[in-house]
C-alpha cells in the first residue's frame, strides 16, 4: 500500500503530528527509534505545557500513549527502528527504508528527527550529566534557584541561556572557548551588563567535578596555559547541536548546519511533499512547546495539500 503520509521521529513533534494525522483519517505511518526525543534524559520538565512537573520518561511515556489512544486503524507505528534513507520516485511518492531494510511508499512525508546536542568533551562531563551539568537551561535552570552557575559556550544559545539564569541564579560564569563571542555583539552587551554576570575567553574546560553533585569545573587559559578552577553547583551546556537529518540529505534543502530549510508559514521544504518540523529544521528557537507547535502547523498543510490537489 502506499500511505498518505510518513512520519520520521516520536517526539513531541512527530507525536503530535501523528495525533493530529489520525483525527483528520489521514492514513500514516509514523516511524521513530526511540519516544519521547532530547527530553527523556531531563528528571523534572517545568514548561511542558498544561503539566507543571514531568520527568523525561513519563513525557516520552504520555505522548506514546496519547497517539496510539487515537491511532485506531488509520496511523500504523513501527518503533525500535529509524528510517536511513528517503528517495523520492518518479511518480511523485516516497520510499522510506529503515535499519532492517525493509521499506514503505508514502505521497508526504514529515520530517521530525530532532537533533543532537554536542556534548562536553572535558573529564567527568559524563558522570555528572543530569547531577548538575545539564544541556537544557530552560527544562532544569530553575532548580538552580539562588546558586552559582557556569555556562560553556559563546554563540546566541549560549548567551540567552545566561540571560535566563541570571533572573533567578546568584551568579553566571560564561566560559568562552576564543576570544571573540559568536554571539550577536548587541546580545552579548545587554548580558555582560547584569552585575552577577562574568565572561572569561580564551578558555578549555578540562574536568568536571563534584561529589554526589556537581561542585566546580577546572579549566586552562588557553593564551597562558594556566589551570584554573571554578567553583559552581551547575554547569549549562550550550556548544550547539547536531541535526539528525542525514536520512533526507539527497531530498531536501540543508542549510549550513545541516538543518532541513523550511518555510515558517508551512512548514514545507523546498521539495514538493516533504515538510519538517522541530529541532531539525532551521527555526531561531528549538523547545518542545515549539516543535509540537510547528508540527500540527505542517500537518495542517499537509492536510489541505493532499486533499485539494
């Protein structure tokens, strides 16, 4: 058979692309490796809207069952797996393969593969992920309340992490790996104007310390070639991500980072029958609010698309 549409990823967008699929009988087959997206790892979501406390399992949890609640026999799920090619055929429709080889035609597909954070290189970064180093300051900053903080990185992301923390934190510590900021130079003056906030360049985070939890960071002065520590109870990743669009890397239109280029008022790509939506494609803000957002804004298009042509 051929589907009416595919749908790469199980998180908050593919999810909810899927719920909204099923309501409007558009018969689907949603594919993802894993539920739930970046979120699984965070033990306590405070934005997630309508719930004021989730972990990140019970959010994968609570969306897995919301669609397969609504699936009935019009949206197909195959979980454990992930698509590793699309190629578009010559009569307009998709073939997706997944990791087992085995393969589906769809007339759509919605991408929503989510991305990768790039994760700390430095010693103990991974012990203490989750024990306060985090890569999320809008799903964990609040529970820093009053604490001394660290930030690693020097782009946007980076800077508007700090500006969030500095409204609650004691203190932000913001660790730049140069010399120059990658960051717009009108966000980094407003942020390195608050009193609690301090910027030091030219740095290498080395190890991350800590007991039970995080207690500080040694880092070199990369000009000097000193080592130094830094005393902080929580440490905000934020050296940028990797999208996990490979899959459509001969489809769709990527831009310099290798996220899929989207139109903000459809959600389509530059291919006909291929939309995205979420961490994967080239939006200015990535948060799981957004993304189950912009993926009930592409189905709607979708919607619209397959069934007035």
């Amino acid at each position: 058979m051929i589907y009416d549409l595919i749908i790469l990823g199980g998180g908050p967008a593919g999810t909810s692309a899927g719920v909204y699929a099923s309501r409007k009988q558009l018969r689907t087959l949603l594919i993802t490796k894993e539920w739930g997206g970046q979120s699984t790892v965070s033990p306590d979501i405070q934005n997630w809207i309508g719930t004021p406390s989730i972990s990140g399992d019970n959010l994968a949890k609570s969306l897995k069952t919301h669609l397969e609640t609504y699936a009935d026999s019009v949206v197909d799920i195959i979980s454990n797996q992930h698509a590793t090619k699309v190629v578009k055929n010559d009569d307009a429709t998709f073939t997706v393969t997944l990791e087992n080889d085995e393969s589906y035609q769809s007339l759509a597909i919605l991408v929503a593969t989510g991305s990768t954070r790039r994760h700390l290189s430095a010693s103990g970064a991974d012990i203490y992920e989750h024990k306060g180093l985090t890569y999320c300051a809008s799903c964990d900053g609040p529970l820093f309340s009053g604490q001394d903080v660290a930030v690693v990185g020097g782009g946007n992301a980076a800077f508007e992490t700090a500006a969030q923390l500095l409204a609650y934190t004691k203190s932000v510590t913001l660790l730049n790996r140069g010399e120059t900021f990658k960051a717009d130079p009108v966000t980094v003056e407003r942020v390195l104007a608050h009193e609690n906030m301090t910027a030091i360049k030219n740095t290498e985070v080395l190890e991350v310390t800590g007991d039970t939890f995080v207690n500080g960071l040694r880092y070199k002065d990369t000009e000097t070639g000193e080592e130094k520590e830094l005393p902080v109870t929580g440490i905000f990743v934020e050296i940028g991500m990797i999208p996990n669009t490979d899959v459509v890397a001969d489809v769709v239109e990527r831009d310099e980072y290798n996220r899929v280029v989207i139109d903000p008022w459809t959600q389509q790509t530059k291919t006909p029958g291929i939309w995205a939506a979420g961490d994967c494609t080239n939006v200015r803000y990535h948060q799981n609010n957004i993304s189950a957002g912009d993926a009930v804004k592409a189905l709607e298009d979708i919607y619209v698309t397959l069934k007035t042509k």
